[in-house]
C-alpha cells in the first residue's frame, strides 16, 4: 500500500502541529493547514519531503477548493482527514452577541462539514478512510460560560455520529476525539472571551471562565500523548465513534452518564406515558 496521506486542518500550534509530527515520524504524508503563506514554509520545515502546508481557511470555499485541486494533483488520494481547526467562544449565552455565534458555528461546525464534504468524494471512490472530528468533553456536558461553544461542539459530537452511520459499511470510519484540558492554546491566544458585565452570571459563567483561564499553560494533558492516540485510532480495524482523552474527560464522561441516567429515571413518569395506548389506536383504526 501506498503513504497514507492525511489532511489536517489547524496546524499552526497545538494539537495540529503535533500531529504532523507523529504522521511523519511514521513515514506517512501530511498535508497541513495554516491560516497565513508565512506560517507554509514553518510546517514544511518538519519535513519536507512529508509535509505540504497550505493556506486554507474553513470558513472559505475557495480556499477549500483549492485543497481539492492540490490533493487531486499530486496525491490523487485522501486516507485520512482530522477536523482540528476551531476556538473556544467563552461568555454568557445572554451576552454573547450574534455575530460571535455565528463565527463560532461557521468555524467549528459548517466548517468542519465543509471539510468532510472535500474528503468524502476521495474515500468513497477509495472504499476506506478515517475522519477525526476533534471535539471536546465540551460537546458532551453543557459548562456555564461555554455554552455557545458547547453547542457548537455537541453539534459536531452529532454529525460525527451521523456520517458513522452513513459511511461505516463503505469502509470509511468516523471518530470523534474529545479531549479534555490539555496545554496547548485553546484557553489562551486561541479562545474569546466575552466577560460578563450581569451580576448573576458572576458565580456561574464568570466563574468557570476564571477558571479555565487561570488553568491556560498548566493543563494536565499532554498534547503529545493525545497526538500518538489520534493516530493509533486510525490504524483500527474498528475504532470508536468516541475517544475521550486524558483523565479529567473519563470521569467527566463517568459523572455525565450517571446523572443522566438519574434524571431520566427519575421523571420517567411525566415523559414515558405520552404514547397513544393500544386501545387509542384501535379507536383511531
């Protein structure tokens, strides 16, 4: 089989620039983007003969357009595509205005579909493929003072899910990554913070929001380690449609679940009966 080529979007910093790395320490093709042409030859430094970055911004069609083109030239095929560009908006769900939701969706939604939609056409004519979506233990549990970014991330969590369905019986396999608090920028340079000028959101947003900028540079999870599994999943046979990484995501998946179950077991009896009877509908027959 040939070099597996990957497309990984977001490689500025971070868990994009990481992956690089481990993608080519494994003697495999990255093709990288970046949001400006200064920042190409940096990528390209990694390894030359591996890496190819590229300009491209997930909120342009364009730009995606001419992804396409460069991929269909000089590869003629795409094995694996990680949808790892987007940012955090941080602020009350009151106060954040609409122009930052609309961003944030543009960028970590409709962008990532717009990068699903450039790699599905490769991988279905191949019959094989993997798609990392990076998520967030944001796109399971709801977080005061991250809630348009929440959303924006369950979103994700859901479509994820959806072309796993879709695509599995063709070969083509979707993994959503969800990680938790790791050390690279997403708390700091790469997040948006609207602060809060509500005195009620003070001990419930503007709270959270101190602490996950205090926390910025000091998370417990490796963006290393986290790199190495997003490969590893992509050479299983059968990988997860969800991998949370490091410590903090399982046992905020673990509480998440257990809380769930609670409350609905706990009102069961207001939503179950809602159903026709067997006797309504024989009545409506």
């Amino acid at each position: 089989m040939s070099k597996r080529v990957w497309l990984i979007t977001g490689c500025s910093t971070g868990f994009g620039r990481e992956l690089v790395k481990v993608v080519v320490e494994q003697g495999e093709i990255a093709i990288g983007t970046v949001r400006k042409h200064e920042q190409v030859s940096e990528l390209e430094s990694i390894n030359p003969e591996l890496v190819k970055g590229i300009v491209l911004d997930v909120q342009k069609q364009d730009t995606i357009d001419q992804a396409v083109r460069l991929i269909e030239k000089e590869y003629g095929r795409l094995d694996v595509l990680v949808n790892n560009a987007g940012y955090g908006t941080l602020g009350p769900i009151e106060e954040t205005s609409e122009e930052e939701m609309q961003r944030q969706f543009d960028v970590n939604v409709f962008g990532c579909v717009r990068m699903i939609k450039l790699a599905l056409p490769f991988m279905r004519k191949q019959r094989s493929g993997n798609i990392l979506n990076i998520t967030s233990i944001a796109g399971l549990n709801g977080f005061p003072g991250v809630g348009i970014y929440n959303g924006s991330k369950f979103a994700l969590e859901g479509i994820g899910e959806a072309l796993s369905a879709e695509t599995k019986h063709i070969g083509i396999k979707v993994t959503n990554i969800e990680p938790g608090p790791f050390r690279t920028d997403w708390a700091g340079r790469s997040a948006t913070y609207n602060e809060s000028a509500i005195e009620e959101y003070k001990e419930t947003a503007t709270k959270n929001m101190e602490s996950i900028r205090e926390v910025s540079g000091n998370q417990i999870g490796d963006p290393v380690k986290a790199v190495k599994a997003m490969y590893e999943v992509t050479t299983l046979e059968n990988p997860p449609v969800h991998l949370p990484l490091g410590g903090p995501a399982y046992k905020r998946v673990a509480i998440r679940l257990e809380e769930f179950k609670e409350e609905i077991d706990k009102f069961r009896h207001l939503g179950r009966p809602t159903d026709y009877t067997e006797e309504e509908l024989e009545r409506m027959d």
